[in-house]
C-alpha cells in the first residue's frame, strides 16, 4: 500500500500497460508480442498509442500489422485523434499487408483527409 501511495498507482498501471509495453521493446516471439498488441488495443492510455506505433515501424510483420489493427480499433477511445496519425504516416510503407491494415483502420476511424 504505501509503495503504490509513493509511487501514484504505478503497480496498476504497469499491470495495464506497462508489462505489454516491455514485452514489445524485448526480444520476445512474435506470438507474444502480438498478445501484448491484443492488450494493449484495450487500453485508452497514450502510452499504449506510442507503443503501438513503434511497434508499427517494426521489422517482424505480424507484429507491424497488428499494431496497425490495434490502432484502428481506437474508434471509440479519448485517444483516437492521436491513433490517427501513425496509420497515416505507414500508408507508405512497402509491406501491402501493413498497409492494408492502415487503411481498414483509418477507415474505423473514420478519418477523412
């Protein structure tokens, strides 16, 4: 209890997000990695948006590309403005899977340039 007081609820936020966001920065399987964007697409927290973007300019495709659905799904979420951006910025990139997902994604969002 008085670790959580002195640190501002870091244990619950870390439960939520942060052990997702380590696991995408680690040199764990693509299998888990994919785990953590499927959680991380659950969370309306802007960490979750810069893990997911990075994740997105990835070399691993499947992450790449679930990383562009996770953004996607930020229809509803306070952080849809901010998803936005990273799905615009890989319709560029050279892998048509990645880029597809983009697409689909803004499309949730209804993004309108």
């Amino acid at each position: 209890f008085l670790f959580n007081a002195m640190n501002r609820g870091f244990d619950p936020w870390y439960g939520r997000v942060g052990r997702h966001l380590h696991v995408l920065r680690s040199d764990a399987s693509v299998e888990r990695k994919v785990g953590a964007i499927e959680a991380l697409a659950l969370q309306s927290q802007p960490e979750s948006i810069v893990g997911l973007e990075r994740a997105l300019h990835g070399d691993e495709l499947a992450v790449a590309r679930h990383a562009a659905w996770a953004l996607g799904v930020q229809a509803r979420s306070p952080m849809r403005p901010i998803a936005t951006r990273p799905l615009v910025k890989v319709l560029d990139d050279p892998r048509p899977e990645v880029r597809r997902e983009a697409l689909i994604g803004l499309a949730r969002l209804q993004y309108r340039a």
